[in-house]
C-alpha cells in the first residue's frame, strides 16, 4: 500500500537514526508525471503481496519546500519515478530498473 505522508521526511531529519521496521521505503513521484503513473500499478502489486508499506513522497513543490529540496538532494532524488530503500539515514539505496527488478530490490537485503 503507498502512503502519502510527510512526516516521514520530518522524521528522517530530525532523528537521523534508524527508522521503523526494518526498511523505509520512499516513493517520490508526482501526479503530473506519466512514467510515476504508469510505475505505481506495479509498485501497488508488488508491495501489497509483499505486505512492504511504501511513503508516497509528492516532489511537485520541491523548488518552494526547504525539507523536501534537502532531502531530495540527501537521497540523491535526481527525477521522478524514483523508490529509496532506507536502513538509516545514512544507509540508504536507489532502485536502478535497468539492473534490478522492482520485485528483486524489494526484498533483497543490504
């Protein structure tokens, strides 16, 4: 299930340690962008046989939100579809689709 949540990013800046579960998965899209929707029907499957929770990161304001342009430029979030695998703030991933498949990167260990 993808979440559309904030606070997530809230979280990760202030604590910097590691988040809840064992990953934090973010997905940062924006409705404007037809490869995020043509991405989130497969990324929903996938996540919701997975039981894997993902945060839906909206990056449409990223030029006006201060937190939002940090933490994009922290997980190196060059463009939008984009899904990070977070341990700890400072252990994180970027799913490469040309290298790994979405399933694969969803449940593969660190």
């Amino acid at each position: 299930m993808i979440i559309k949540i904030k606070l997530i990013l809230n979280q990760l800046l202030v604590s910097k340690k590691y988040l809840p579960k064992k990953y934090a998965y973010l997905f940062w899209g924006k409705k404007s962008c037809p490869f995020c929707r043509a991405f989130v029907p497969k990324l929903t499957e996938i996540s919701q046989k997975r039981h894997i929770e993902i945060y839906y990161i909206d990056t449409t304001n990223t030029d006006t939100d201060p937190i939002l342009k940090k933490m994009r430029k922290h997980f190196k979030v060059t463009g939008v579809p984009c899904l990070t695998k977070i341990k700890t703030y400072k252990s994180f991933k970027t799913l490469n689709r040309a290298k790994t498949s979405l399933s694969k990167f969803l449940t593969k260990q660190f």
